[in-house]
C-alpha cells in the first residue's frame, strides 16, 4: 500500500475524493473528512495484505493468539465472563474484551 494516499478534488464542502492505491480499487474513492485520520505509522508495523489471507470484499477471518486478561462482569442478576484476545496481526493496543461465551463456540 501507498505511504501516503492524495486528495485528488475536493467534491463539497466535507467531502474529498482520494487517490487510492491498487490495492483498494474497488473501494468508492470518495470520503467524507470525519471518516479520515492521520496516521503516523511506524514503518516496521506495515505488512502486506498477501500474507493475512485478504479476501476480494478486503476481509479477513482473524485468528485468535492468545488470551492476555478474563475478569466477569455483573449484569443485574447475572454474571458474564470475558476475556481479553490477541489476534493474529494486531499489536497488544488490538486485542478486543470478547465474552467467554462466544469464543468457545
């Protein structure tokens, strides 16, 4: 993926059309300002989408790696346990509370 991707028009006042690379060409390249972010990356971070199984809608199945925390929440009457997951190709900032419940299904 491109490094830095450009604006080609402004289309409104909010609105942008960008310059997507490749890769993302099937994406409709118009984007409202809200839905962009700055991303200051650190270059060893960046892999390629050919090695995480990226399907043509540009998903993929995530992979569990390991569980770092559980705890179990109260709900009125009920507890719940959850568990905090690594996923495969995500840093430690990526790892997502999922309910216990769900990941042993």
């Amino acid at each position: 993926m491109q490094a830095h991707t450009k604006f080609l028009r402004r289309v409104g006042k909010v609105v942008y059309e960008l310059d997507l690379p490749n890769e993302l060409a099937s994406e409709h390249p118009v984007f409202y300002v809200y839905m962009l972010k700055k991303c200051v990356g650190d270059p060893t971070s960046i892999f390629s989408i050919e090695g995480l199984g990226v399907n043509e809608s540009l998903s993929y199945e995530e992979v569990l790696v390991e569980i770092l925390n559980q705890q179990v929440k109260k709900l009125r009457n009920k507890k719940i346990a959850f568990v905090k997951v690594l996923w495969r190709n995500q840093l430690d900032e990526g790892a997502t509370w999922e309910a216990e419940a769900d990941m042993m299904s």
